[in-house]
C-alpha cells in the first residue's frame, strides 16, 4: 500500500510539474523557443548544453518566473546526457543536467 500510494504521488508531483512549466511557457513562448533553438545549436556544435550555457548568452526577461530556464530544457526536444556542478556561485555546487537535442524539429 506504502509504495502504490508513493506512486500515486510521484505521478501527481509530476503531472504538476509539468502543468506549471506549460503555464509559463505560455507567458513567454516566444523567448522560451529562441532560446531553445540556440540550444540545439549549442548541442550540435558541442554536442550537449547546460542551463549555465544558457544563463551565459540570455537573461530571463523582467517578470517572467525564474522556473522559465525549466520550459527550455525539457523532452520532447532534449533528453538528459549526464550532469555536471554548476558553475554559478549563486548555484552553491549543485549538481545540474547536461543535456542533448532530440528529434527533428
């Protein structure tokens, strides 16, 4: 019972999840998409980008939600490749995506 309830969890954290990144890449789908294309760029010249790459050529226009970086990142056009610290010092280390692009689009 423990774990299905886990699962019934893990599947609503989820679906949350992905319900607040399709809200704000509705409020900036326009950035959100040059972003995301200059991405895929970065991936077949270097073949994997980070949100630090990102954060390095774009700032986040004034009242978009920091989660936007989120809605560039994420499948159906990028898949994770591996992880590396970030190199932001305001990141304290952590640990981040590297990720690579998918698909034709």
């Amino acid at each position: 019972m423990t774990s299905q309830l886990s699962l019934d969890g893990l599947a609503a954290g989820r679906q949350q999840r992905d319900e607040g990144l399709a809200r704000l890449e509705a409020k900036a789908e326009e950035w959100v998409w040059q972003v995301r294309h200059l991405a895929r760029e970065i991936c077949r010249q270097h073949g994997s980008v980070t949100t630090d790459d990102l954060r390095e050529l774009f700032t986040l226009p004034e009242g978009l939600h920091l989660n936007t970086w989120g809605c560039i990142l994420r499948r159906p056009y990028f898949a994770p490749f591996g992880t590396t610290q970030t190199k932001r010092s305001t990141g304290h280390a952590r640990w981040i995506h590297r990720w690579v692009a998918v698909g034709d689009w």
